[in-house]
C-alpha cells in the first residue's frame, strides 16, 4: 500500500528546491539567444529609435512630478494635478523673467560640446561610463535588454511616452522612433543667451539630466526648437508638468524665456 504522506513529502521537496532557485537567481539577469541580457527596470541607453505598441496606455507607475524632482534622476513626467501642486507650479513660473528672442546666427550643435558627452562638468549622472543618452534611457526605459558585453547599450526596451501617452516598443533597428528631447533647446537657449556662456555652461545645459526627456521621434520633431507658445506636447495631461520643467531649466540656468512663452506656460497650471 502506498504511504499517504509520500506525496505530500515530494511536494515539499520540490518546493524547498524552487525557493532555493529563486533566492540563487534573484538579480540575475536574462540571457537572449543572441547573447544580450536583459534587465529589469530602468536601464541603459541606444541610439534614438523605437517601434510603436498596441496603441495609447496608462503611464507605466513610475513617473514623477517635475516639483518632485528637481535635478530630474528620477523618471518619466507625472502630471501635476491637485490644486496646491498646480498653484506651487504657478509660483515656480512666475519666477521667471522675459525678453524677446534673438537671432540665431553662429547657432550650430557643436557648440554645446559634442553629443552626449559623459564628461560635462556640473550634471547629475556624468563621468559615469555611460554617455548622457544611455543614462537617460537607464532612468526611463522599462525591460531593457543589453548588447552583449555591455551595461550601457540598448538594443531594445519599452518606454511610456509622456508627450504623446503611448507606450512604445523600441527596437535599435527603428532609430528614429525614439529620439532624446532637450526640453528647452539648445537654439533657443542660443537666442535667449547661451550664445554669450562659457562653453562649460553650454555643455551643461546640454547634457543636463533635467532637461533631456526620451520621447516618440515623431512629437519630438514637430517641436523642433519651439518655445511654449508654439508647441506643447500632445497628452494634455502632462502641460503643466511640461511648463513646470521648461521652468525648471530656465531657473537652473537664469536664462529668459519669451514674454508668450511664459503665459502660456502660466495658462497650462491655471494661471
């Protein structure tokens, strides 16, 4: 006659060994087919590009409120909602002082140091190994999966779109689906007086965490180097989160923004 506890014993067994396996496996990371690795969490960064997935979804959690914020290491940009937090917003703006825009000329990118540097002095995240775009997409992306050998490049991930609301499915081989956004550009810094910085000041701005956004290519290149008053991003939701870092990095940097510029970055908290 077979034991009635035999069972019983076997299934505890193979629980004790499944546990064992978890507690031995936690923090390892997957390995593809083709040799890359997969993480987690927010990882690391590629080229600009994405494929974009099944449609609008809800942000992935872990996006914060630029007042929440400050030096912008943490992810994504929440709304800000509530009454106190869009009034906070308000008073943030109005710090602000305005002038009109100037002319672009001698206005070229190698002016700000070449692109995403990890060597600019004064930001979050620099001298670090990875280039400013990698650690971008290490604060942002979800699932990252790695080039083999590397902790910095990305060949794939999914990232929440704050600008436009989507979730995207980016691949290395789209590299134009995702794109890194300077949320004040670098041009209209240019013509609201960066062309008179020292070139340290300039690569800061450049490369500072605060304003740089992964976003979907596409909204990123109808913003081209607009202020405020000309483009807002397409998720009405996430505006006055939007003006709020405009602000931010204007602040950071006591530069100007323009007179329109300002009211409507007023008009998207209430104001």
């Amino acid at each position: 006659m077979r034991h009635k506890g035999a069972g019983n014993i076997r299934f505890v067994r193979a629980a004790a060994v499944a546990a064992a396996a978890v507690l031995l496996c936690s923090g390892c990371k997957d390995l593809g087919a083709d040799g890359s690795s997969t993480g987690a969490g927010a990882g690391a960064g590629a080229g600009a590009g994405a494929s974009a997935g099944a449609g609008a979804a809800a942000p992935d959690g872990r996006a914060v409120s630029p007042l929440k914020n400050p030096d912008g290491t943490k992810p994504g940009l929440a709304p800000v909602t509530t009454g106190a937090d869009k009034a906070a917003a308000r008073k943030l703006i109005e710090e602000l002082s305005t002038k009109g825009r100037g002319p672009k000329t001698g206005y070229a990118r190698d002016k700000f140091g070449y692109a995403w540097m990890d060597t600019a002095d004064g930001v979050p995240l620099a001298r670090n190994g990875c280039d400013t775009r990698d650690d971008l997409i290490h604060r942002d992306g979800l699932n990252l999966r790695f080039r083999a050998g590397s902790d910095c490049v990305v060949i794939a991930m999914t990232l929440h779109d704050p600008y436009t609301g989507t979730t995207i499915e980016w691949r290395k081989q789209q590299a134009s689906e995702v794109q890194i956004d300077h949320v004040v550009p670098l041009s209209y810094s240019w013509q609201m007086g960066s062309s008179r910085w020292p070139e340290n000041k300039r690569k800061q701005l450049a490369n500072d965490v605060l304003n740089l956004i992964p976003v979907q290519g596409r909204a990123n290149s109808a913003k081209g180097d607009s202020g405020p008053a000309a483009w807002l991003p397409p998720n009405k939701q996430i505006r006055c989160a939007y003006a709020v870092r405009f602000a931010q990095v204007a602040i950071k940097y006591e530069m100007p923004v323009t007179a329109p510029d300002k009211e409507m970055m007023l008009r998207q908290c209430g104001g």
